[in-house]
C-alpha cells in the first residue's frame, strides 16, 4: 500500500512547481514544509536562515539531500561536506549527520524508507 498524505502541503499533482518558492526564508529560524508522505519515504522542503541548523542525529533510513538554494554545511559521519544548489549527498541510514547555514539555504530531503 502506497497512500499518499492528503494535507494542504502536498505536492499539487496538475503541473511543475517552482521547488525554491515552496518555502520562504524567515529570519532566526528553520523552515520545513513536507511536500509529500508516503509509506516509501517523504519530501520535505528546509529553508535555513543564516546561522541556523539542525544539531548533530541519526535516522534509520537513508536520506539524500538536494541543495536547491544556497549552499549549506553538511556533517556526516564526522566529515564535513560543503553542499551548494544543484549539488546532491546521501546520508546514510544511522550514521550521525548534522547541517549548519553558514548563508542562508534551501533543500529539498529526500528520507527512503526501506521496505
């Protein structure tokens, strides 16, 4: 079974997107939106504000990261990874990763879910 979260930050299924203007930056903070959700994995679309991050945590699924905006620091495994739009990293499921703006970001992350 493949169903798909039905909410109002879903992914419209009738054309392209502008994927960068789905989240705003906003000063001090981290912005997230979940494109989509399935039992497959997720999309979830980050604005970073300069300065800001997510601390250092594991997940227990593989996720890749698609810088769209910007360029962010990426920690993975205790080695750290400049990542700027357009650029692609895989983390790997459990191994400890953190993200830090440096300059204000955007990316999409895309969580794979094992099945």
């Amino acid at each position: 079974m493949n169903a798909e979260k039905k909410d109002a930050t879903a992914l419209l299924p009738d054309g392209p997107q502008d994927l960068a203007a789905l989240a705003d930056y906003a000063p001090g903070s981290v912005v997230s939106r979940t494109l989509a959700e399935t039992t497959g994995g997720t999309l979830t679309l980050f604005a970073f504000a300069e300065g800001q991050g997510l601390s250092e945590h594991s997940a227990p699924f593989d996720a890749v990261v698609n810088v769209v905006d910007g360029e962010g620091t990426f920690t993975v495994g205790g080695v750290a990874h400049r990542v700027g739009a357009g650029q692609i990293l895989r983390m790997p499921a459990r191994v400890p990763h953190a993200v830090r703006a440096s300059r204000p970001f955007k990316m999409l992350l895309i969580m794979l879910r094992e099945r």
